[in-house]
C-alpha cells in the first residue's frame, strides 16, 4: 500500500483510511504503522 502517493484524489485517499482503521480493528494498526516508517 502506498500511503504516500495520493494522486488519485480523496477516493484513493478515503480508501487507504479504510483499510488502515480495518487493521488497527484488528490489532495490527501499530505493527503496520512500524512496517510503513
């Protein structure tokens, strides 16, 4: 995933912030957060 590169627009965007709050429901949003850094 590349959180970085929007240039798509708010859907590309919106559906990035979807995904993430998906994991973090999950318990992974911290560990995902370290991978991307």
């Amino acid at each position: 995933m590349q959180l970085h590169k929007r240039k798509n627009g708010d859907a590309q965007q919106i559906y990035h912030y979807t995904i993430h709050s998906q994991w973090c429901e999950m318990g992974w949003g911290v560990i995902k957060d370290a991978s991307l850094k």
